[in-house]
C-alpha cells in the first residue's frame, strides 16, 4: 500500500483515516504503564467487541467525554440515571450490556489495583514485565489465562480475543507486521 509520507504501516491501519494512522504510528504496541490508559484501552477495547477497532477509535473523544475522562472511581459508581443517559448519547456506542459491563469492570479494576498495587503491576506480571514479540494471532494462551482470570473475578466483555487486542494496544504484545516501518520498537 502506498502512503502519503512514504512510509510503510501494517496493513490494518486505514492510510484514509488519520485518526487511525496517528493511533498507529504513536500509540498502538507501545508500552502503558500508567493505570488510566490501562483502564481508557479496556473500556474501549470492551465496546469494541462485535464492532471494528476503526469504529470505536472515531468515537473515542467522544466516550472520554460521556465516560469521566476514563476515571474508574466515578465511573464505578454509576448508576441507573448515568447508565440511562451513556444508553441514549448517540456519539458513543449505546450497547446496554456494555454499558453495564463498563461500570462493573471499574469496580473490578479497583479491586485490581488495591490488590496489586496497581493495574499495571497486576497486567504486566504475566510476562514479567517484558513486552512479547507476535504477529498473526487473534489469541494465545497468554490472553487465555489473562482472561479467565478477568472473568473469574467478574470482569465481562473481556474475552480472549479482546484481551489479546488489549494486550496489543498497550504493550505488553508487540504486534507490528514485517514490513511495517515500526516492526522494531525503539528503546
């Protein structure tokens, strides 16, 4: 595929939407620490189940605005009037499920972070804090055991699938084609 700034992207990023370039190029496989993004990257990626990335990414201003900035301390006390009002904002994607599935995956987080110090020491111990080197799959058994272990505590929407996306988005799997220009990540 021929891009504008003569540089080569995986082939999932839409050369159209500069939104998804941008996304690509600074944020997509780079590793989060900070347990806000962490929680912004699983509420997303949890509404992105069914949908596109691309979709959900369009909105994402959007959802930062209906949802707090992602704080999950507010957002794990919402309640019926807020999950009324988040399932009719139009700029966001008004699945109830996930709706209420956001709000208790915020009060799971919590329960996360008290536990582990925070989010992110909880998300990174499963591979040491190193970042893994895949292309290709859509799971593996590390999203498997990731994933079990989100559901058993009662996490919802956070299937393997999802999981192995999230895992992408933030790091700790590092994804980029072969002949993308950002296959090496720079240290």
């Amino acid at each position: 595929m021929e891009w504008a700034d003569h540089k080569n992207r995986c082939r999932w990023a839409n050369p159209k939407n500069e939104i998804y370039i941008r996304y690509h190029d600074e944020e997509w496989g780079v590793p989060v620490h900070e347990d806000r993004k962490l929680f912004e990257m699983l509420l997303l990626e949890s509404f992105q189940a069914g949908l596109t990335w691309e979709c959900v990414l369009n909105k994402r201003e959007a959802f930062r605005s209906a949802f707090d900035q992602f704080d999950p301390e507010k957002i794990s006390t919402y309640g019926v009037e807020k999950m009324e009002e988040l399932a009719s904002n139009v700029a966001i994607i008004r699945n109830r499920r996930k709706i209420q599935a956001v709000i208790r995956n915020a009060q799971i987080f919590l329960d996360i972070q008290r536990e582990w110090g925070s989010f992110s020491a909880y998300l990174w111990h499963w591979t040491d804090d190193k970042t893994l080197r895949e292309i290709g799959p859509t799971h593996s058994p590390l999203s498997d055991q990731i994933s079990k272990d989100l559901y058993r505590r009662g996490m919802r929407f956070v299937g393997t699938t999802i999981i192995y996306a999230y895992l992408q988005a933030v790091g700790v799997i590092w994804a980029h084609e072969e002949n993308c220009d950002w296959k090496e990540r720079e240290e």
